[in-house]
C-alpha cells in the first residue's frame, strides 16, 4: 500500500489545509486536528496504525489518496488505452472544411497572414462529396465551417449543405466566423444548416479591439459585430454562442470588460446559450513574442480573475478529459479550398503539411500523419506517465508537441494548473463553500413564516 502519486495534500493561504486527487477527483478539507495523522500517513502508510481510525482509512482508500502498490500504473495504462481508443475507435468523420482563404479582416496576430486567399471552387466541392461517401463506415459526421472568413462563401456551404442532406446524410456544424457577415438573411438560415454552435471574437475594448481585430480598409469592426450579436440573439437562432477573446498580455485587463458586456447585454440567456472564453495568443516569429501566455501565466491569468473579479475564465477544478484533436484522430481532416488536406487548421495553406487530397487516397504523407498521432505522443512520455497532472491533462496542444518534434523544441506544452493548482483549488474551494452557504440561507428564509 502507498501514498497515490496522484495526491496533493497542501496548506491553502486561507483555508487550512486540503487534500486533493486528480484520479478520482475526491477534494476534501483536512481539519487541524488530522493534519499530523494524513502527514504521516503519507510518509508510511503501510506502517500507520489505523485501528483506531478505521472511518479515515475507508475514506483515503475510497477516495484513492492511499492505494495498492501496482494501482497508480494500472490506472495510467487503462486510462492510456481508453485515449488511445477515442482517438481510433470512432464512427465519426470529423471535417474542418475552410472553404475560402479569404478575409474581409486583416488582425494583426493572424497566422495567416501571409497566405494567398481564394475560395472552395465547384470541382472541389464535387471531390469532397464523393470523399465524404468514401467514409460510409463512419456514419456520424461532424463539421466545422472555416477559413478565412467562411461567410464570404456562404453559397459553397449552403450547396455542400443542400446536397448532404439530399443524400440523406445528417451532420453538426461549428461556425467559426468573425461576426462582421452575419447579417439577417445569413441568420435566418443557420438552423436549416444545421449549425448548432458559432465561435465570435471580442478582444477587449472598442479601441482595443478595433486596434486587433480591424478590416482589410482598415477600419474598425466592433461596433458591426455587436449589432450582429444582437440580431442573433434576438433570433429564433436556437444554438450555442462563444465569444472568443484572444488574449494575451497586452489586453490582459480586458477580457473582464467582453465578459461583464455580454453578460449584461444577454442576461437571461449568458450561461445558457452564449457565453466567453479566453483563447490564448501564441507564435513564434511573432515581433512581440515576449506578449504571450505560457501555461504559468495562464494559470495566474485565470486565478486573478477567479479571486478578484469572481469571473471563472476557466475551470478552478481539474477536470478529466480524454483529450485529442484533429491531429492526433484517426478519421479528422482540415480540408483546404483545394481539397488538399491537413491534420492542424494552423496548417491551412502551408505546402509542406499537406498530408494529402481528397481524390486521392493513395498518395499521402504517412509519416507526417504518424508524426502527429503518434510520434510526439504526450502518452508515450515518460515525464507525462509519473506527472500528478496525466489525468486531468490532454498533453496539451498537440501541434507544439509536433513541431517540439520536428526542430528540437522545448515549447510549453502543460496545464495551465501546473504553477497555480494551490490557488485555483482554494479559489474552487471558496466558491463551493459560498454556494452551500448561499443555498442554506435560501432555503431558511424559504421555511420562515
């Protein structure tokens, strides 16, 4: 018997003291009392005497703070087999179709920047109707519209939309679009196509935004995507709505603004069906790199909010995952307006990360596709097999996984926990404690007279 290598057991700032563990999930308070008795349960738990205390010995076993010698690996290697089967054992077709590479927007961080744009002609369009009747075994298909802009060809997805649905062929769609192009008439038809979630982006303030996030002419486009937003929820829209803000340290401070804004503006539906989240800069070769989040800043980003905003950026509490993207799963394709096909929609457009195209199934490039499936594998880690973190982490992005593989690199690839887990739990910890308070009261005044 032994102490689980997925235990923490810490002094909080404020709280005393507490005991997690990210196998089962268990988070308890330990009172001052039991503080020395956990203590030296941890340094020997074969040799601490729990005949006297049977009820904690049950509790810590339960919970799997102490387990048998052999459990931590049998759990690694269920939990590895069960990852690995998400990704190959699927009956989903997963399709990131970018059907133009044109933009209406010129954002100053956009990695695609540099890239030709032209939009999905009709031929490809017939290719990837017959790539999609190839994939009959996976008779689940999921897509998400890209680019580009996607709603400067609105007309390729309201064709490849109209003939999927002739054949039969049911499927869920993700809009990512910059919000400018929704107009009412492109409203009105996003429930007959079948989108059921649209990702928008707000970074920050008018100025800041309109200074990211402004068109090809120049100008700015908040106060355009607003009104969009407006005249989507007031809609019979019936899905789902992130608003994304790209952050990083320059407009920091500002995602609390896009977050009260939209909460305000949508009161009775934030939580429900529209919400924001952060999506954190990244890049290399960028002339302000120093500007970008790292798993440590983003761990302190989303435990400010937490405690002095009470904004929950994103979860205080490590959840499991089974993880995976559309590099690492057997049947997902970024399919660019050429029909030729990536594994990452970082890619779109760079020649060399053509794994292949759509009207061949021949000639493709396997050992890119092995690279990123299995290659730079975080399963296959030996630091990632002893870490506290393997089950609440999906070896983050796989796609700084494979270019740490390809030139040699050490890019940050961790959870955003790794630095900040004390904090976020004590923050989680608090909140969890203010909500029971908060449902006592509720339910005392309801029984008084």
């Amino acid at each position: 018997m032994k102490w689980s290598r997925y235990s923490h057991f810490f002094r909080s700032k404020r709280n005393g003291y507490l005991l997690y563990n990210s196998a089962s999930g268990f988070f308890l308070k330990v009172e001052d009392e039991g503080v020395k008795d956990i203590e030296n349960i941890i340094k020997d738990p074969e040799g601490f005497d729990f005949s006297e205390m049977p009820g904690l010995y049950m509790t810590l076993r339960r919970a799997g703070f102490i387990v048998e010698d052999t459990t931590d690996d049998d759990y690694y290697n269920i939990l590895k087999m069960k990852r690995i089967s998400a990704n190959y054992v699927t009956r989903t077709l997963l399709l990131t179709i970018a059907v133009t590479r044109n933009c209406n927007f010129n954002c100053s961080y956009c990695y695609e920047g540099n890239r030709t744009g032209y939009p999905m002609s009709k031929e490809v369009e017939d290719k990837l109707m017959d790539f999609i009747d190839l994939h009959k075994r996976e008779d689940q298909l999921a897509i998400i519209w890209y680019g580009g802009e996607p709603l400067l060809a609105i007309d390729r997805i309201r064709s490849i939309d109209k003939r999927l649905k002739e054949k039969g062929r049911k499927y869920n769609a993700f809009l990512v679009t910059n919000g400018y192009l929704l107009t009412e008439d492109i409203i009105a038809d996003l429930n007959d196509l079948s989108i059921n979630r649209i990702q928008i982006t707000l970074d920050g303030s008018r100025n800041t935004h309109d200074s990211r996030r402004y068109q090809v002419s120049g100008k700015g486009s908040f106060d355009v995507i607003l009104s969009n937003l407006e005249k989507l929820m007031a809609s019979d829209y019936s899905g789902i709505v992130n608003i994304r803000v790209n952050v990083d340290m320059r407009n920091r401070d500002e995602y609390k603004d896009v977050y009260h804004l939209i909460k305000e503006r949508f009161p009775d539906t934030y939580g429900d069906r529209i919400w924001v989240y952060p999506g954190y800069v990244k890049g290399d070769g960028h002339p302000d790199a120093s500007c970008f989040f790292d798993s440590v800043l983003t761990g302190k980003f989303v435990a400010d909010l937490a405690e002095n905003d009470e904004i929950n950026a994103m979860p205080l509490l490590p959840q499991k995952t089974m993880g995976g993207c559309t590099l690492t799963k057997r049947c997902a394709y970024v399919v660019g307006p050429d029909g030729e096909l990536y594994k990452c929609w970082d890619d779109v457009g760079i020649p060399e990360m053509v794994v292949g195209h759509i009207d061949d199934m021949s000639n493709w490039n396997m050992p890119l596709i092995a690279r990123g499936m299995t290659g730079c594998s975080y399963l296959d880690s030996p630091v990632c097999k002893e870490c506290f973190y393997f089950p609440v982490c999906d070896g983050g992005c796989h796609k700084i996984r494979l270019r740490n593989l390809m030139d040699g690199g050490d890019r940050d690839c961790c959870s955003y926990f790794r630095d900040s887990l004390d904090d976020l739990l004590e923050l989680h910890y608090e909140q969890k404690m203010r909500a029971e308070k908060n449902k006592a009261e509720e339910k005392r005044s309801a029984n008084e007279p």
